[in-house]
C-alpha cells in the first residue's frame, strides 16, 4: 500500500471516485453517499454521454472533476458548467477518465462503467492502491488473474458490489480477502432470479423484444446488464466473476434459480453449514457495505418483510433454453482468453439485438460462433486480451451481418 493511500485513509472524509456515475449504479451510489455526508465526499464523477444527467450530478455534488468520455459530450458539459459557475473542472476522454481513477485525494472508486470499456479505468484504480468498489463484472471476467495480481501488489481492496459476490462476500470467514486461498469451503451457491423468461418456451423466446428483455421482474438496471439477465449470461459472466474473486474452480460453483430474488447467495462449508446472505433485491445494500466494510452505514433499503414473502423457491438452471449459461461453463473450463472472447462477442450480439438488427435467440449463437472461430492464447496480457477481444468482436460483426443479409435475402424471396 503507498503512503498516500495510507494517509488519505485514515482521513474522517473519504474521497470517492465513480466511474459510470449516470448509470443505474452510479445513481444508487450517488444515493447511498448523499445519506452520510460526513463520511463520503465526492471528487469525480464520470460517464460516457449523459450530459443533462451529469450535470445534473455536478449542480447537487460539486465534484472538483467530471470526465465525459466522449469528447462532444465534454464540451457540452462544460458550456453548461460555465454557465451555471459551477467550480467542477470538466474533462474529456479515455485518459482524462482513467486519471480520475488515481487522483491522491481519491480512497475509493466505484467502477461502475458497463462492458470492457472499464477494464482500463478500473485497472488504473486497482493500481494506485485504491479500495475498487467493482460492479463492472467484464473486466474482471476478460482478465481477472491480472487484477488479483495487481491488486495483490498495490495492496487496493477489490471489494465486490455485484449483489451475488457481495453476498458471498458477507459469507465468507472473517477478514478474508478477495482472491485469496481459503480452508474450509465445498462449494459456493450462486443465486440467478431466472430473469424475465423463466417459464417461457423455445417459440416465445424466439420472438421477445428488447423492451420484454429489459422489464427484469426484480431488479431495475441499466440494458446491458438486463438483456444479460434475460439470456442468462449475466449469472454466466458472474460463474467467472466468483471463480476469480473467491479463487475457486466452475466445478464447485452450483448455479440456483432463485425467482423470489431474496438469498442473493450463499457459501457451504465442509461441515455441512450454508450461510447465506438475504435482503430486498435493492444495490444500494451491496454499495453500502462495500463502502463502509467492516462498519455498517444506513442505505435507504426498506426492512425485509418475510411474511410478505412467504415462500423461498429453488430450481435448477435449464441449459438447454438458456445455451448462454453452458457457453460460460465452457469459457470459465477453458480459461486464457476464452472469458474475453466470449465477453466482447456478447456486447457486440446484446447491441445489435437492442438495435433490432438479431432476434433474442441469436445472441447465444453468435457467441458460439465467435468462440469457434477465434484463437484462445493462455497466460495472457492485458494486451493480449484487449487484442482477442479485438479480433472477437470483429468476426461477432461479421456474422451478425451475414444473418442480417441471409434473412433480407430469405425475405426477398
Ligand atoms: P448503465 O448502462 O446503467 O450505466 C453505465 C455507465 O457507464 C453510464 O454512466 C455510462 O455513461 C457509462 N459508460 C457507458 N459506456 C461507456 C464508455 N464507453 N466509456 C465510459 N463510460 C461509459 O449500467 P449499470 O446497470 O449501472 O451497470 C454498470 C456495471 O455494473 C455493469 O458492468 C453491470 O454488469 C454491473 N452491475 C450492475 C448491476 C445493476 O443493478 N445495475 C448489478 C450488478 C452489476
Ligand atoms: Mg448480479
């Protein structure tokens, strides 16, 4: 840990950074650090295109930094700043974002930027030493050993903010820390609501829409995230997620519908003990604990009402309807860059599915594709990573266009 890092620590107020403030995390964070604003000061904000949301964050915060990561965004912001004489400076770019990350008044950055457009910003973070609040799960899955690594070196708490990690997290002995070796565990529990098509047939999933694919029974979230629920990547990226944060292999990771989305997992000891950790399905409980642990601080989440809920239902996952699943077994067993792979070929498919460009159905395909063709590399670089996450995406777009041309073609008939 540096000497910064140290000092900056001990300080009453901790300066927080968060990366993807506009987004469903960063709000919920946002919302979480206004209820104790003598524990948390907000000194960075980033995003990608918000400008009205962003500005809005930096009238009510202040930060002394906002990073728009697209440049016309980041004149936009600070024509509107100018005006309203806020003293937030205004930033544009990747590196701009990225030196948010590392700022010495910073102790904690949330990284809650969606895909691999995170892994450097989040990277960055993890280097300086900083406490990484990590919802950002692709990263993690493209290149999780160089984080542990990494964060092994700098001595940064990777704390996880996913609701499924966090609650392995809060299970897990006293004083361990993510990444490292433990005694004493089976097996970890992985909990997965089902998403919004759990009952539905092979036919009705054929034609879902982006709309039906974003409305998740449980949780409100940004798309990405959603559609990945709906498909069952999500609880495929998160098998990854936990084999890299709980140092643990996909064989002892049992996946367990669980539609009341109440236990948000749990962690089996050799004894025969399971602890789980419950509570409404609401991320400011995660964000709270990741931002005060060890303490506890008040988060706005409403008591759990188990005579409301009555009932706790479990079921196995049906691979069968939801290949995406099978597919990350496959990539977590293969390991390299086969998680990278398979990540960027399922941003590249989920987009052109929110564009209406494949059906619902063809997401899976197309990552199977993808994954086939593309050449996984073993003990991998960052760059190297960042270079099969290239070439993936590359083909993931050339066989989305040869489906979309093949139906045109179908339908001219
Ligand atoms: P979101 O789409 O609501 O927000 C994403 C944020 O990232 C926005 O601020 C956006 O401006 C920013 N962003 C997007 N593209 C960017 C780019 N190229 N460069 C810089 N910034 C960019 O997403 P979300 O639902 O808040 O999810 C964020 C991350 O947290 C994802 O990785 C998701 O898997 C994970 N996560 C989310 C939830 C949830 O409840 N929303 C739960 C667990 C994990
Ligand atoms: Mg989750």
């Amino acid at each position: 840990m540096t000497a910064t890092t140290t000092h900056s620590r001990s300080r009453h107020c901790q300066g927080v950074t968060i990366l993807g403030s506009t987004g469903s995390i960063g709000i919920n964070t946002l919302d979480v650090v206004s209820r104790h604003p003598e524990k948390y000061r907000v000194v960075a904000l980033t995003a990608n295109r918000q400008v009205n949301v962003m500005f809005e964050q930096c009238a009510r915060f202040v930060p002394e930094v906002a990073v728009m990561a697209d440049e016309a965004s980041g004149l936009a912001l600070e024509h509107k700043v100018r005006e309203a004489g806020l003293k937030t400076k205004v930033h544009a770019g990747v590196e701009a974002l990225k030196s948010t990350a590392t700022l010495p008044e910073v102790d904690t950055v949330m990284a809650a930027i969606v895909g691999a457009a995170g892994l450097l910003p989040t990277l960055e973070a993890v280097r300086s030493g900083k406490r990484i609040l990590l919802a950002n799960k692709e990263p993690l899955v493209m290149c999780g050993d160089v984080f542990i690594q990494e964060a092994n070196k700098s001595g940064a708490e990777l704390l996880p903010i996913d609701s499924e990690h966090n609650a392995i997290f809060q299970c897990m002995p006293a004083g361990y820390r993510p990444g490292s070796s433990h005694e004493g565990i089976r097996r970890i529990l992985l909990t997965c609501s089902g998403g919004p098509f759990r009952g539905a047939s092979m036919d009705d999933l054929a034609s879902v829409t982006p709309e039906q694919a974003c409305a998740h029974p449980n949780w409100s979230m940004g798309k990405k995230i959603s559609v990945d629920s709906a498909t069952l990547m999500n609880k495929g990226l998160e098998l990854i997620e936990a084999c890299w944060l709980f140092n643990i292999t996909p064989e002892n990771v049992q996946i367990v519908i669980h539609p009341q989305s109440v236990i948000h997992s749990m962690v089996e000891y050799l004894d025969g003990s399971v602890l789980a950790q419950m509570g409404n399905p609401d991320m400011r409980t995660p964000i709270a604990h990741a931002l005060a642990w060890p303490a506890r601080i008040e988060s706005g989440v409403a008591s759990l009402n188990l005579f409301d809920i009555r009932r706790l239902e479990f079921e196995q996952p049906d691979l069968d309807r939801f290949p995406c699943l099978k597919l990350a077994y496959g990539a977590a067993k293969i390991k390299g860059t086969a998680p990278a792979i398979m990540n960027a070929a399922n941003e590249v498919a989920v987009q052109a599915f929110l564009d209406g460009i494949i059906a619902f159905t063809d997401i899976p395909r197309v990552i199977e594709k993808v994954m086939e063709q593309v050449t996984v590399h073993h003990g991998p670089t960052v760059e190297v990573v960042l270079r099969d996450d290239t070439k993936a995406r590359r083909y993931a777009n050339t066989y989305i266009t040869s489906l979309d041309d093949g139906r045109k073609g179908t339908a001219q008939c």
